[in-house]
C-alpha cells in the first residue's frame, strides 16, 4: 500500500485519552532507507507533550511512538497534559 506525504500532512495526533495534541505539520525521512523518522507536529491549544519540540515548536514524535487510526493518528495518553 502506498501512501503519499501529502496523506498525511494535516491529520490530526491524538492521546490515546482522546486529547488532541496538534495536527502532523511535516515529516522526518531518513534518506538512506526512506523510512518515516518523525512526525513533526504543529500542537494546537493548551496541551503540553511530553516530546521535544524543533525550533518552530512543533513536537517531534519518533514515528515509532504513533499508531495509526482511521482518521487520525494515535500516541499513549501519558505524554500529555493539559497547561492552564
């Protein structure tokens, strides 16, 4: 199956507890295999990730840490918390 960068760019990263953590921004490919590295994550509200984040601030989730939904893609809930 195959599936183009452009698939995913723009889906949403969810907790697994249903909190939304921003939306796929772009991705990481390493060059010598062309396998997916990480997804760079534009975050959205105020949830706090447990991930780093790049120099624009989107988070960098290893592509090791999502699971993929229907329409979204998944990380395990304890990576996040709400910022008030």
């Amino acid at each position: 199956m195959k599936k183009f960068a452009s698939d995913l760019v723009g889906k949403n990263v969810v907790a697994t507890d249903g909190t939304i953590i921003g939306e796929v921004d772009n991705l990481v490919i390493d060059l010598d295999t062309g396998s997916i590295r990480n997804f760079l994550v534009q975050p959205v509200g105020t949830v706090e990730a447990g991930f780093k984040k790049d120099q624009k601030g989107r988070y960098i989730i290893p592509f090791v840490s999502i699971k993929s939904g229907k329409d979204v893609f998944l990380v395990e809930s304890g990576k996040t918390r709400t910022v008030q």
